[in-house]
C-alpha cells in the first residue's frame, strides 16, 4: 500500500470547478460532482475541495455541496471556505466531509484552531497556508490576496502549537504554472512542525510530486492541474497517476 497520500486539490467557485495560475485567471473546467466521480472510480487517497470566493464574499463553503460530495465521494474529503465558527466545523463534518481546512480564521481567530482541535479532534483540523515570496528573501502568508507580514514558517508552528493536525502549504507563485513545487518552502515548513505537512502549488509532473517528499520531507502532496489537464494545451481530462507509477517516484 502507498505510504505517502496523494491528493488531487479541487477548487470551487460558485457550483463550478476552476483552475487557476498564480491564485488568478479562473478557468472553468466542469462538475466537481463528475470530478468526484472519476476519482472515486480511480480510488484516488483523499480530495481536498476549497472554495475560493467563499472568504472575500463573507460566506461559507455550501453545506449542500459538502453533502452531495459525501454521496459520490468513495474516499476521506476536506473542504474549505468562509469557515469561521465551531458551528460551521460542525455542520460540515456532519455532512460527510472528514476533515475542515482553515485558512482565514486560522490568522484572524487562532483561538478557534484550539478550540475546534479540542471539540473534534486534531486529526479534523487541517490549517491551510498560502505563501508567496517576497522580492528581497523570505516569504509573506497571503490572505485574501493580500500580503500580512507574517511568516509562513512562524504561521506554521504557531498553528500546530493551537492544535492543528496538518499543515497544507500552498505556493502562490508556483500555483498553476506546472513547473514544480517550491521546494525550499516546502522543507522549511516541514522541517519547522511535527505534524504532517501537504505540499501544493506548481506540480507538472509525477516526479515533481516524489521531489516534494524526498527534497521537501512534505508527508503528502497535493496537486490541482496535474490531474485536471492533459498535455502540452492543457485539455481537461480528469486523470492520476497509476499505483506503479506513484510507488516508482516515492521509492
């Protein structure tokens, strides 16, 4: 059995599925409930589905569209957007999903990450970090596309020590492009925490998913386009890698 998760990283806007490069220029790209479907019948590990207007418009992730998931979806999901209270946490793990991911009130009421850890369980909690570089070293969290001065790396500890499960740190510039992940982001999270850490943001190709692992120490890697696109024009063609093929770049 595969030891390290691999786990396509959905996003939604409105009832759509989009992909995006850099965190814009949104493409439509079908059904997230075709999606799900497909994944299922590949028995992908785990689904992460994030939905990325749900913060800016001062809403949360559809509890309806979380329930849907869960009747189609053969596998553990997390969802993600507009997640604020414990109340919502509770609503959406009723409704099938497995595991919240955090990532607005992780930064403005870090209390709830402790809070929700406490009532749920750590392994419910899953703290999500976008971070891109800033122009003379280092690396700025962004939240809702804004810069915040904070530390991804001190982010990351902090959220860990309030009780986060999982970290999933997101390149912002590497998102989308296809061109792997960055890897010195990635190693310094992973090397700051003891829980398990998810890479995403800028995976091409299989290998780039092993680079992350051996290179990054990340425990899982997520990945949007890799499984979205198909060559060199990016076709939408839901797709993952084989068992053999993701156990020959892991070994």
């Amino acid at each position: 059995m595969l030891k390290t998760r691999v786990i396509p990283c959905l996003l939604l806007k409105g009832k759509g599925l989009v992909k995006s490069i850099r965190f814009k220029d949104h493409r439509y790209i079908g059904d997230p409930m075709n999606a799900v479907k497909i994944f299922s019948e590949k028995e992908v590990h785990e689904l992460v589905f994030l939905d990325i207007t749900a913060s800016k418009e001062g809403k949360r992730i559809s509890t309806s569209t979380v329930a849907d998931i869960a009747d189609e979806c053969y596998m553990p999901f997390a969802v993600g957007g507009g997640i604020k209270t414990i109340e919502d946490i509770h609503e959406l793990l009723n409704n099938g999903a497995e595991k919240v991911s955090i990532n607005t009130a992780a930064i403005e009421n870090p209390g709830l990450i402790k809070e929700a850890s406490r009532i749920f369980g750590n392994q419910s909690i899953l703290v999500s970090i976008d971070a891109k570089k800033k122009m003379f070293g280092g690396y700025d969290v962004l939240l809702k596309g804004k810069k915040t001065g904070i530390d991804p790396i001190k982010h990351a500890i902090d959220m860990e020590k309030m009780g986060a499960g999982e970290i999933m740190i997101t390149s912002v510039d590497n998102d989308g492009k296809m061109e792997g992940y960055d890897l010195e982001l990635v190693k310094m999270v992973s090397d700051a925490v003891s829980v398990p850490v998810i890479a995403c943001g800028g995976a091409g190709s299989v290998k780039d998913l092993g680079d992350a692992v051996k290179t990054g120490n990340a425990s899982a890697v997520a990945a949007g386009s890799l499984f979205v696109y198909h060559g060199p024009r990016r076709a939408v063609l839901i797709n993952f890698p084989d068992k053999e093929e993701l156990e020959g770049v892991f070994r």
